[in-house]
C-alpha cells in the first residue's frame, strides 16, 4: 500500500519534466524563427514597399547600413524605422558615384569606345642611306699619273659631266707619233687603219684619235669626268699619285633615289613581307610625306638593337633627303582589320595586367581588366574585356596610376558594399547639424531626440552621439533642447558642437 504513492509520485516527476522540456524546445524555436524573420536578409528580388509600391531590394538602418532585412519594421539598433533600398536607385550597382563637380576638378575626361577599320601596320624608324645599286665608279685602263685633282674631298656633290681628275698617260704619246708619221708619209689607209686599232686596244678614246687626225698633235692627258649628278662617296687618289689599269679613282652616288632601310622590332620580323606599303616622314618636316614598298627583307637581326632590317627605294627626285636622315615609318599591310580601339592613355598598365575605367550606364564607375594588342597611333586596340560604345575614362587615372594604387584602390572600387565610403580621394569629413531634446548623458555620449537630418536622409529619431573625450561639453543636461554638430568618423557619429537655444540658452 504505502509503494503505490510512492510510484505515483515519482511518475508525476517524470512527467513535469518532460512537459518542461517539450516547452522549453518549442519556445526556443519559435523564438528562433522569429529572430530570424526579422534580421535575416530575404533571397527574394520581388520585395515591395506596401506604402509606395516600387520594387525594393531590402530594408536596412542607415546607421548599420551593411544590416539587411527583407520587411519593413523597427530597427533593432537605433529608435527609428528601417528604410527601403529601392530597385530603381541603383542600390544593386557595383563602382564608385563621384560628384560631377569633383570630375570637373579632378579634369576626368571620357571616351568612347569604337570600332574602326584599320590596317594590319605598326610604326619604326628608318634611315636613308645611298643606293648602292645605282652607284657609278669611275676607274682608268691605263697606266699613268694625277697631274690635277679637280674633286677635293669625299662626300663632295659633283654634277654631271664636271672633271673629277686629269690623268698624264706617258705610253698614250708613241703610237700617236707613229700613227701621225704614217700619215704624214702618205701611207696607204690599211696602215693607217691598224695603227688606229693599236691605239683603240692601248685605250685611246675615239675622241683623242679623231682630234690626233683635225689637229695633228699627239695628246698624252685625259679628263675624267662625273657620269651622273651626285655625291662622290670616294675618293681614293691625290694629285701626283700613279694609277694603274682597273684602279677605282672615285665613286660616284645618284641622289635621285635612296633606300630607306626600316629597323623592324623583333617581335614584328614574321610579320613583315615584300610588297607591303610604308608612308615615310622626316622629323624636321612632317608635311613632306615619302612613299614606297618594301623591296626585300635582309637577312639576320642586329645584336645590339634586335632590329630585323627592311630595305625600299624612294624616289628623291627633288633632291630633299640626303643620307643618314632619320624618318619616322607607317608599315601598312594591304587589307584593313576591323579592330576595337580606345585610347592609349586611357589603359593603365602595371606590368601584370592591363585596366581601364569604365563609366556605366548609371554614372558610376568602375575598373574592368583588358587584353590590349597593338598601338594604331595614339590609340590601342582591346582583344577582350570591353565592348563597342562603351564609356572609358580618358583622364583623371592619376588615382590609381601606379601598381601600388591598383592593389589599394581597385579592390575597394570592385565591391559594391562599401562603396560609399570609397567614392573619391580623401577629403576632409563632412559635418552634419540638427536640433534636439537632451536625453541622457554619460562619460562616452549623449543621447538626442533630434529632429530630422535631410542631408543624411534621416528622419526624426533618438539615437546617442559619441563625445570627443569625456569631459567634453560638461554643461550639457538632461532635458536641454540643444544645437549639435556632428560628423561621420570610424566609430560611428561624434559630436563637435553642443550649444543650449530657446530659453535654455
């Protein structure tokens, strides 16, 4: 009898407990969902505001901006209601917003991105130099002596016909006598015609014979003259020296044509071919313009400029160039390559990667990583990571212009979250002032029921503002109705100015 009760007893125990339990869990888990209902941020994209009906992307406490929620409500940090990000602000967008006062200041300039038809051509430099194909060598068959040198120097410009040297020539003077005494005898003409041939095979001209036949005296000088207008390259006797049969006396270079020889970089050489076209100019005279095509490509690369060399003719007929100009080279091929081009100064290259500013379709922007190919004058073709009529900055990259810069700057313009407190170069902190009724006062802040700030979007709210140092503003009491001045700092909202108004004052 007295073990019933006691087994009801401790059944009754178990029991509460159990029922305890069941509580407690359930509690916890509505709690649980219900927490989450309120902070937890919504997948969902088809939110809308009940008061307005615009699409809205969350709801968040600017205080906390970073805190999302998917519902309106009170915010859970601060005594106001949370506020609706709208679709339609471009809330979701990624880049930076820059003030358009601040573009005009920082002198951002922006260009559009384009297609072009353009030609498969680069730029380099020539020279022009003598062209050795029409070069022209004046030499003596016989063997003799510079009685008068009439050229003074290499290099000297010599026109046509003009007398390079006088050349005595001792053996010329026996068989003109014979010759003359053959015919003073009355010698038949078969003698008289082989002493003619015995001077022709001594390389007497026809000229001096038939002036040995008007004048009746012998000649033992010979004028050698230019065969063209030009410049003697050489010059290899002086007066007095003794010549001898097949000697070069001199060299003489047309200018009516030169080559210009085109240094074409090394990475360049396998596209290079005969026949393609090239657009000279001269640096002291850029309207003149000299054109031609590549007559052959010569062999081997220079080891000290890693230049692969080109060679073509160009017509000098106005007697313009002289060798040894320097010229700046258009090489175009024959058929023209559509190509997307911004330009150059524009792309920012750090060694690593190449990077331009892209303005979007909103006004904000934002870098975008390029493949760049060749330059086409002053602009640079983009292979990938732009599109036709895009907008670029064109100037203004002084931000981000060093690699240094890249690695600092551009991963805060790439998120979107925080992208607020990196929109420009650093200025000083803006301040903000409201009015308010003093709530509460500590060694760390004071407490406001201010009124609204429009320039932060803030409506009326109690919030609490951090004092510079705790004995700041020791006047300050609950129940004033104050002025305060506050900014933004890392910390949150701090007070640097609190003065009574009204009857307080």
């Amino acid at each position: 009898m007295t073990q019933k009760p006691l087994m009801r007893a401790i059944s009754a125990v178990f029991m509460a407990a159990a029922l305890l339990g069941t509580g407690y869990f359930v509690g916890t888990q509505h709690v649980s969902a219900s927490g989450a209902n309120t902070v937890a941020v919504s997948g969902s994209s088809n939110l809308t505001d009940p008061k307005t009906g615009r699409s809205v992307l969350y709801w968040h406490d600017p205080m906390v901006p970073n805190q999302h929620f998917d519902k309106p409500g009170k915010s859970p940090f601060m005594d106001m209601q949370l506020e609706p990000v709208y679709a339609d602000e471009g809330g979701g967008s990624t880049g930076i917003a820059i003030d358009p006062g601040l573009q005009q200041n920082l002198g951002i300039r922006y260009a559009t991105v384009r297609r072009e038809e353009t030609t498969e051509g680069f730029d380099a430099v020539g020279t022009t130099q003598f062209d050795e194909s029409q070069a022209n060598v004046v030499q003596t068959r016989v063997t003799g002596y510079i009685d008068r040198l009439y050229a003074s120097a290499p290099m000297q410009r010599i026109a046509k016909g003009a007398p390079i040297a006088s050349v005595f020539v001792p053996d010329w003077l026996a068989p003109q006598e014979e010759y003359l005494a053959l015919k003073r005898g009355g010698m038949d003409n078969s003698l008289l015609e082989a002493s003619r041939a015995r001077m022709r095979a001594l390389s007497i001209p026809d000229g001096v014979i038939a002036s040995l036949d008007r004048t009746g005296k012998a000649q033992t000088h010979i004028v050698l003259a230019s065969p063209e207008t030009g410049v003697l390259s050489e010059l290899n006797v002086r007066d007095g020296a003794q010549v001898v049969p097949g000697q070069t006396l001199a060299k003489v270079a047309g200018l009516a044509k030169l080559w210009l020889i085109v240094e074409i970089p090394e990475n360049l050489a396998l596209r290079v071919q005969p026949g393609m076209r090239v657009d000279a100019a001269f640096s002291g005279d850029p309207a003149q313009h000299f054109k031609g095509q590549i007559r052959e490509i010569l062999p081997g690369i220079s080891a000290t400029s890693r230049t692969l060399q080109a060679r073509l003719e160009i017509d000098n007929a106005a007697l313009r160039l002289t060798p040894g100009m320097l010229m700046r080279v258009r090489v175009d091929a024959q058929m023209p390559v559509s190509r997307l081009l911004v330009p150059s100064e524009a792309v920012i290259t750090t060694g690593k990667r190449s990077v331009v500013i892209v303005k979007n379709a909103d006004g904000r922007l934002q870098p975008a990583v390029v493949t760049v190919g060749n330059d086409v004058g002053s602009d640079t073709e983009v292979i990938s990571g732009l599109n036709d009529g895009e907008t670029v900055v064109a100037s203004g990259q002084f931000l981000i212009d060093s690699e240094a810069s890249l690695k600092s700057v551009l991963p805060r313009l790439e998120g979107a979250a925080g992208a607020s407190a990196a929109s420009v170069p650093s200025v000083a902190a803006q301040t903000y002032e409201t009015t308010g009724k003093v709530e509460k006062v500590s060694a760390a802040d004071i407490t406001f029921s201010h009124q609204p700030v429009p320039a932060l979007g803030w409506g009326a709210m109690t919030m609490a503002f951090n004092k510079p140092s705790s004995g700041a503003f020791p006047d300050v009491k609950p129940g004033q109705t104050v002025h305060f001045v506050f900014r933004q700092s890392d910390d949150g909202y701090q007070l640097t100015k609190v003065e009574p108004v009204g009857d307080a004052k």
